[in-house]
C-alpha cells in the first residue's frame, strides 16, 4: 500500500509490517476502535475539568472576594448609628458597611435588571476583583460594571447609561461607566457607598455590614446578631463554604467515580473485544508461527500490536477530543448570570490517559492469558 511505497516496509521488521498491514486492510475498523478509545479519555477529561470549575468558583468567591467573617443584612436602611452599634459588639474586630439596592439599568433601547452595590472606597471585608483575582478600585463618581452586565447593554468605559432604582423615590439618573471588571457571576454595578446615597437621596445610610470577628466570639456575635430585631439576616462564611465545599466534594466524587467506571468499561471491552475478534479470526495463523518457532511473548505482541497502536492513537485523540468538549460545554452552561470558567490542568489531562490505559492494559493481559491456553492443534484442524 502506500505506506510501503514511502518506504516503511524497510523500516520495519517483519512483524511490524505484519501489524501495519492489518490495521491497514481494516480502516474503518480501526477508525471505530479508536474513536471509543478517544470517548473513554474524553468523558474523564471532560468531567474533571467541568468539577476544577465549579472548585475554581467556589474558590474564588470565599477567599479571594470574601473576606468577612459575618455578613449583616439589615431589614431597612439604617443611620450611622446602626454601624456603630456593631463595631461596639463584643468580640468585633473591624464592620464594613454597604448599601445595595435593586434597579434597571437602560443603554438606549436595551434594559437589564441588576443591583446597585455601594461600597466602601478601598473595601477589605468584600473586594472587587476580576476573574483574575486583580483587585479594582471603586470609583468615587460614575459606575463599575461586571463584564457580563457591560456586555449585556453592549457598553464599554466611557459610555453613559441610566439607573433607575427600583426603592424609595425611585430616581433616574444618568451615570458613567468608569471601568468594566471581569467578574465571573452575576449583574453588579459597583459604585461608592456615598455615591449610591446621594443616587437615591438618602444620608449616611447602610443597609448591611460585613463583620471580621474574633474566632473565639464567632458563635456568640452570630447568636446575637440572629436575635436583633433590626438584623434581618446574618450569614457565616466559614458555614457557607464548609456547606458548599461537602456539597460540591460529594456530587463531584459521585460523578467522577461513574464516569471512571464508564470509560473503563468503554476502554477494557473496546480492547479485549477487539483481541478477542483478531485471536477468533487469526487463530491458524498464530497457531502456524507457534509451530514455527515463535515465542508466547512475540505472538501477543502480533495479537495486542494492533490492540497497543489503536489505543496509542487513541489518547492523545481523546485529549483533544476532551478538551473540545469542555469548552462547548462551558458556552452552554454560561448564562446570563454567571459564566463557567476554563480550568485545565497536566493533571487532568495525564489522570485521563492513565485511567483509559491501565483499563486497556488489563484487558491486554486478560487476552494474552487466553492466548498462552490456545490449544495449537486444535487451531491448526480448525477449517479455514
């Protein structure tokens, strides 16, 4: 065949020329072979990815955003006062106050609905960071948008839009986007605590606070804070992240474990399948070479030859395969409110070879066990 005209028939030695010619006479076979070998590394690929993503966010939002300990929701705009009655609590350490409100946000005919974020001007509790983990400064004047948000009204810095803010006098004014971050989850507009007052015409007000505690007075400032009648709620992150982490740890080892078992089952009966069917129809002529002088070792090596190089091609088919996978995946799961992130690492990719190989490596030896009992005379009476 061709392979022969560019001259590998003097590159091989003959039991190589033997395996390639096979392979060779069966393409689609082949194709077939190695397509699954490539859906049993790609399912593995595929899945620990999607999981290192959904880590990557938690990740990202308990430690590199959040800093507070507690966090204080009020069940209306509160004084000055109100901040000050919480830093004087026992066991307190620093209270950073913020103020949000519900609003639409216009840019000529497109209209979203998102939240107004006031914050401190240098926060240390709640930063604002990109997906990057970059920290971005908030602005005195004019509005941070999430990226999602920006290109949700097709703006960038420099555009102006209106707020309308959807509590108290309901005001609509015009703002400038200062600055967008890229901030994987949700619609925010970022702006100074003292500019959100002075957009809704209110005074020094809040509507929360974020609490850094003494851990040893946790407990004690969380049961006092439930008990306040102005406290409408009052949230642990510590709680929270331990409650997601469980959550996300457990799903992901349930799922990472069928999809394991999966491409086990695709990579071991792909292999062994295959070995099965070429020991069926080549039993005569394993059995002549046997006769002829070859040794156990060299008739697997005929048999698993073509098994080794289909699962050779198969891998790295796979990664790439896999890796596709997960971005289409990612642009299906991103929505309007949230975005997946690409999170890839050499250890899934290496994780996902090894798993699909050492299934295909015993299936190996599974059939080179049955060809050590191959009865050679009576592969030799057998009938063509």
């Amino acid at each position: 065949g061709v392979l022969e005209r560019w001259g590998i028939r003097h590159a091989l030695r003959p039991a190589g020329r033997m395996l390639v010619r096979n392979l060779a006479r069966r393409p689609l076979r082949f194709a077939a072979n190695v397509a699954g070998i490539a859906i049993a590394v790609a399912l593995l690929v595929m899945m620990t990815a999607m999981m290192d993503g959904v880590r990557y966010l938690m990740q990202w939002q308990f430690t590199v955003v959040q800093h507070e300990d507690v966090q204080v929701l009020l069940t209306e705009p509160r004084s000055r006062e109100a901040l000050d009655s919480l830093r004087a609590m026992r066991g307190v350490i620093e209270a950073e106050p913020f103020r949000f409100a519900s609003g639409r946000f216009h840019a000529g005919h497109r209209m979203k609905r998102g939240l107004v974020f006031g914050i401190e001007d240098s926060p240390a509790l709640r930063r604002v960071v990109d997906a990057e983990g970059r920290p971005a400064a908030i602005p005195p004047d004019g509005v941070l948008l999430t990226g999602i948000f920006a290109g949700a009204l097709e703006v960038r810095p420099g555009d102006t839009i209106e707020v309308e803010v959807m509590e108290g006098k309901r005001p609509r004014v015009p703002m400038l986007v200062v600055g967008v971050v890229d901030e994987p989850i949700g619609f925010s507009a970022y702006v100074s605590r003292a500019a959100a007052n002075r957009l809704m015409g209110e005074g020094d007000v809040l509507t929360g606070a974020y609490l850094r505690v003494d851990a040893k007075e946790r407990q004690k400032v969380f049961a006092d804070l439930k008990a306040m009648p102005q406290v409408a709620g009052a949230n642990l992150r510590e709680a929270a992240y331990d409650q997601f982490r469980e959550m996300i740890d457990r799903s992901v080892g349930i799922m990472i474990t069928v999809n394991l078992v999966f491409a086990w089952i695709i990579a071991f009966g792909l292999v062994y399948n295959g070995a099965r069917i070429a020991l069926s129809e080549r039993g005569y002529e394993l059995a002549t070479l046997r006769v002829l002088g070859f040794t156990q070792r060299e008739s697997a090596s005929l048999l698993l030859g073509e098994q080794g190089v289909i699962t050779g091609v198969g891998l790295p088919a796979g990664l790439a395969l896999g890796i596709a996978l997960t971005l289409y995946f990612i642009w299906m799961l991103s929505t309007d409110m949230w975005r997946m992130p690409y999170v890839m690492t050499g250890l899934n990719l290496v994780g996902a070879m090894a798993a699909v190989g050492f299934a295909a490596a015993a299936s190996g030896a599974a059939v080179a066990w049955r060809l050590r009992k191959l009865d050679l005379v009576g592969a030799l009476k057998a009938r063509e």
